[in-house]
C-alpha cells in the first residue's frame, strides 16, 4: 500500500467516525427529553414543558407574576392525572400533539423552540378558530357536556390555575379572609383591586 492510499483510507476511515458521531448526536438530540426543574406526574418531561410554555404565553410575567412563576403547569399536571377520565386524559394529549405538528407545519420547529412573538401568533389564532364554549352560571356549563376542545381546556387550566393560586388571591385581587356584609355590586375607586371570592 502506497502512501496516497493510506491517506485515502485514514481520510475515509476519518470521514465516517465522525459522520457516526454526528448522526449519533442528532439522534439523540431528538430523543432527550426536556430539562424541568419538576418532576411532571402525568405528562412527559416535553408535554410539560410545552404546557409550562403554553401556559406563559397565555399569561406572562408583567407587573404581576407569570404562570411559570406561580406553578401554574404543574397544577395543570396535577389536574390531569387527579380529575380528568382516562379519555379526557387521551383527547388532552392527543390535541397537544396535535398542536405541535400543527406549530411545526407553521414554524418548521416545536412550539418550545419558537420565539415568544410566534407563540404568541399562534395561540392568537388558535384561540380565534376553537369552538366556542357553551353559556354558564358559576362555572357550571348550561348546555349538555361535550369534549371540550384543547385549547379550550389548556386556556381554563391556566386561568384557574393563576386565578386560585395564594399569591395572586393576596396579593392581586383584594382579599378579605373575614368579608363582612354582601354588597352584590360595588363600584371600584381609581387603584383598587377586583375582589377575589
């Protein structure tokens, strides 16, 4: 063997190591699962970081706290695996999968890896399309129960999430742990807060 063919063979051998490392590493890329500082106890560690996501995007941090901030996905978690039916469970996860194959034909990525302002364009228009929920009184829907649609469901987990959580009840929304008499509707002053029930 000449030198010019053990060049060419160090150089091929060379060539396919490292395309074997690359190969390896974009698999892997592919398979790892999202980096939580939770354990998620009924999503994967991917679902809950796109729901942590999600549920930011619907309501960020501003002047008050974002979702993420109040553990708002991993209520959303919890509520998943303690209160929903098993096909409740199966329509959840199948419309968040739904949702990202839908984000990745719009943005060529996930919705993690899209930026804040994407987020935001396609949860608006996702919002816009979803059926509309029927008429209630208190939370209790008047018209008989359907499925409800993803968004839907993800958007009230997220409210509800935000809304009953200890500092928002505090320190938000006026909050009065011994109300005194009924008012049924009170005008609000300049700079005073809703009421929280």
């Amino acid at each position: 063997m000449n030198r010019r063919d053990i060049i060419k063979s160090s150089a091929l051998f060379l060539g396919y190591a490292v395309s074997t490392a690359t190969l390896s590493e974009a698999f892997m890329a592919c398979s790892q699962e999202a980096k939580l500082d939770w354990k998620p106890t009924f999503l994967t560690n991917n679902q809950a970081a796109s729901i942590a996501e999600i549920a930011e995007t619907i309501l960020p941090k501003t002047k008050t706290p974002g979702a993420k901030e109040l553990g708002v996905p991993q209520f959303i978690d919890k509520m998943l695996k303690d209160l929903l039916s098993e096909e409740e469970q199966k329509d959840f996860v199948g419309g968040l999968e739904k949702l990202e194959e839908d984000c990745e034909k719009a943005y060529g990525k996930s919705f993690v890896e899209c930026t804040p302002e994407q987020r935001k364009e396609f949860l608006t228009k996702l919002d816009a399309e979803a059926e509309k929920l029927p008429s209630s009184v208190w939370g209790i829907r008047l018209a008989p129960p359907s499925p409800t649609p993803f968004f839907r469901r993800v958007k009230e987990l997220t409210l509800l999430g935000y809304f009953t959580s200890q500092k928002i009840g505090k320190e938000v929304l006026g909050y009065d742990p011994i109300p005194g008499k009924y008012i049924a509707c009170m005008p609000l002053a300049p700079g005073m807060n809703a009421w929280n029930e």
